[in-house]
C-alpha cells in the first residue's frame, strides 16, 4: 500500500510596496480638500445638476407640470416677488423660526446640562425623554391648536417641540461623558458645583452642544414649515400650502429652495461659531 503525502498549501500575502514618509505624505494631501477647491466642487456640483435638470425638461425627457425647471422656479420667484408675496412670507418665516429657536436653545441647554449632570434627574426622565425623541411630533399638531389655537403661540409651540430634543439629548450627552480626571482635578482646587458647570462641563460640551443646535436648525425648519402649512397657512410654508393647491409646483420649489438655502447658510454660521469657541476651549 503506497502512501501519499499530503501538503498542506501555503498562501501567499501580498505586501503592499512600503512607502516613505515624504510619499505617505503625498498620499495625505491627496486625500485633503483645501477649502477653496470644496467650495468650487460644490459649486461645479450643482450647476452640472441645474443643467442636467433644465436639458431633461427643455427636451422633454420629464414632465415640466410636475417636476418643474430651473428657469420655471427662477421665473416663478421674480414673479412672486413683482407681486410682494416673497418678501412678507420670508419676513414672517424668518420671525418664527428665530424666536422659536431662541425659546428651545434657553430651555434645552440648561435642561440638558441638568440631565447630564445629575444622574439621578437623568434616570428620572431618560425613558420619558427617549419616548418624545422618537414619536412624530407632527402628530401633536392638532392637541396643540385644540391648546392654543390658530394663532401665533401654536406656530411657536410646534417648532419648539421639534427643536428642543436633539439640542436637550446632545447637550445632555457632552455634560455626561465629560472627563472625569478634569472634574478631580478641579475639585481639588475647591471649584463648586457652579464652578465645574461654567468651566468644564460647558467648555467640554461645545462639540456636542454645537451638534445638536445644528440638528435643531435642521428639525426647526422642518417645524416650521409644518406650523405655517397646517396653522394660519402663512410665511413660506403658507406658501407652498397654496402654491401646491394650485398645481403652481414652480413656486413650491422656490419656497422648499429657499428654506435648504437658509439651512445650508446657518449650518456654516455654526460651524464658524464652534471653531471660534474651540478657542474658549482651550
């Protein structure tokens, strides 16, 4: 009887060709985006898109009833305008969502710092809180007008309820996970309670906290848009309500338009914001 040897085969890694620290650098810089060249992508970005849609409707290729144009949404604006309907419903958008974001920024900041810090007041409303932040708050609109009716204090009511928990959670969530190795040490030089608020818990809450003002931008607008369409019909959302009953999809598209600009625009004011607080930081 012959016996076979059987080998056990070898696999072969491949090794990636090691190198130096200047081309490693190379490959780094490759990689990283000056700010002038993201701002010129971006913008390259959407005017190949904005000609891409103007070509597919000038040639047919979609319905310009439903879908629109660009120069049916620039035409539409100028004519909104001539007819002093734009500057009004941004004046009173912009009136809501501002007083709306300051009442949530004052209450959900101090309310967060409280959850995160107290463990106990944090026990006592995490279930609560966790409920709130996932049920679809538009859903409460009609309790809301049944409470406080068509007027503007419903309108405030409704943004507020879709501002606050992202900046409550976020800001909550920074206070907690703060280094505890900075508390000690702050301790040790006889800081209160107070004291740890102001100098370490807040400054180490910034990015946090700045994440969830910029999320509650985000849920604000959408509040507000859902305030003006379903309370009073005013401002842009009234807008777009009215626009859209009447099949005039190039005026909703100049409101929806204008409220991403608004968005993109205050994202970029907190983010300028945040890295002049790094500063306080540090």
């Amino acid at each position: 009887m012959t016996t076979t040897s059987t080998t056990t085969p070898q696999t072969t890694l491949r090794r990636w060709p090691r190198r130096s620290q200047a081309q490693q650098r190379s490959v780094v810089k490759e990689v990283q985006l000056s700010r002038t060249e993201r701002i010129v992508l971006g913008v390259a970005g959407l005017l190949l898109t904005m000609g891409l849609w103007q070509m597919l409707a000038s040639t047919g290729q979609i319905d310009q009833v439903i879908y629109s144009s660009p120069w049916d949404v620039a035409t539409s604006g100028k004519r909104l305008y001539e007819q002093g309907k734009l500057v009004p419903a941004f004046r009173s958008t912009g009136t809501l969502f501002l007083v709306s974001m300051a009442i949530s920024i004052g209450v959900a900041i101090p309310l967060g710092m409280i959850i995160g810090w107290y463990s106990r007041v944090d026990a006592l409303l995490d279930r609560f809180l966790s409920v709130f932040y996932a049920m679809p708050r538009i859903a409460l609109i009609p309790l809301i007008i049944a409470y406080a009716g068509l007027g503007s204090k419903s309108r405030i009511i409704i943004v507020c309820i879709s501002a606050i928990p992202p900046i409550l959670i976020n800001t909550a969530a920074g206070v907690s996970t703060i280094d505890r190795d900075h508390l000690r040490l702050a301790r040790c030089y006889l800081a209160t309670n107070v004291d740890l608020l102001r100098t370490v818990a807040l400054p180490g809450a910034i990015p946090t906290v700045i994440a969830g003002i910029r999320q509650g931008v985000l849920f604000g607008l959408l509040g507000v848009v859902a305030a003006e369409y379903f309370v009073g019909t005013t401002g842009i959302g009234g807008l777009i309500f009215l626009s859209g009953q009447t099949l005039h999809n190039g005026e909703v598209l100049v409101g929806a338009l204008s409220l991403g600009l608004a968005a993109i625009i205050l994202t970029a004011g907190l983010r300028a914001i945040e890295n002049r607080l790094d500063r306080w930081r540090t």
